[in-house]
C-alpha cells in the first residue's frame, strides 16, 4: 500500500458526491509529489481506509452519511493522533469550524475554493502548519468570546426551526414548558437574537443547526 516514490505525499479523500472525489484526484494525482492512495464515500469508510492506508494527508467532507466529518476526524485523531486532516464544506458557519477544530482538524477549506487552494493546503498541512481561510478566521474572532450553546439549547432550537411551540418542544424532549421558555431565553441571550425566528437564521448561517 507504500507508494514506491519518495517524498510522495499519500491522500485520502472522503466524500460522498463521486464527482468531487473525481475532482480532487485529477488535481492531486497531476502534481508529482502527490498520491491519492483511497477514497471514501461515507465516514465510516473514511475511518477504516485510514486504518488501512495511513495515509499522510485526508480529506474529509463536514456532510457525510453514517459518520459526518466531524465525528469522523474525531475518531481517526482519537486513534492516530498525528493524522493531518483538511475538512471540506459548503458551510461558512463559525461552528462547523470550531466543531472540526476542537476534533482534531488542521485546516478548514470551502468547496468553492478547491480548485484554487486545495494543493496549497494539502502542502501545508503535511509540513505540520494549520490554515483557516480569512472570511471564516473572521467569523471566529467575532464570535470568540460568546458562550457556546449546550446540548439541551442546541436541541431546543432545532425544535424551534422545525416550527415546534414551547408546549410541543417540552413534549419532544420530556421536559417542562417552563424549562424550555428558560432554554429560549438563554438561546436568544447568547447567540444576541431579537426573537426565536431570529435566532434559528442566525444559527443556521452559523452551522450551530441545519434543518
């Protein structure tokens, strides 16, 4: 599975649109200090190919079946904890950033800018050096110093995206209508929302949520 060229830098990639895979290998393969060595649909397939492979660089999508990138990059970092691991995302969101940050990612890249950026990362990322782009370092220094939501909050506005009352969000989650108002108070605080509809945009341009 060692590729016989030197100084080679081997990649996984892992997503699940074949047609990004194929992108990214026609980008890596036709750089000669490049190898995509394993590919991978889902998050599940990109833990084992990485158990398998050992590869120095992997690519993984934020959005993928089974085991998303987060949980994915999680998993691998919790069992090699060297591994150098670029995330993929449509998403802007300060805490899809964060998410796969406190994971174990070393850098972060927009789909958008594959083409322009992605060898340049790759290169960076396997010398040991981290990369965020400016529009998202951005968006984290604006946000630093805010409260994370919890577990509880962060289910309690996804109810709320979903057009749930207080009523029926306690009945979801088996608590009661008073806690869920002081939930809704706590969310609206932290994230500096007007109201509950206010909140969820922010939250979803954030990545905080996806309905």
């Amino acid at each position: 599975m060692m590729s016989s060229v030197p100084n080679v830098i081997r990649i996984l990639a892992a997503d699940d649109h074949p047609l990004l895979r194929g992108g990214i290998a026609a980008l890596v393969n036709g750089e000669p200090d490049m190898k995509l060595v394993a590919e991978a649909s889902n998050g599940d397939e990109a833990l084992e190919k990485f158990r398998s492979y050992r590869p120095d660089v992997a690519i993984l999508d934020l959005q993928m079946p089974f085991l998303n990138g987060i949980e994915a990059t999680s998993r691998i970092v919790g069992e090699f904890p060297s591994a150098r691991i670029i995330v993929l995302t449509t998403f802007k969101g300060d805490a899809q950033v964060m998410g796969a940050l406190r994971a174990g990612a070393r850098a972060y890249l927009l789909k958008e800018n594959v083409h322009l950026e992605l060898l340049e990362i790759i290169r960076k990322v396997h010398e040991g050096r981290k990369r965020i782009p400016p529009e998202i370092a951005s968006e984290l220094a604006e946000h630093a110093t805010e409260d994370d939501l919890s577990v509880r909050e962060i289910e309690v506005l996804r109810l709320i995206g979903g057009g749930n009352s207080n009523r029926q969000i306690g009945d979801r989650l088996s608590i009661g209508e008073g806690t869920v108002k002081t939930h809704v108070t706590n969310i609206l605080s932290k994230l500096s929302a007007s109201d509950r509809a206010h909140a969820v945009t922010i939250a979803l341009k954030r990545g905080i949520i996806d309905l």
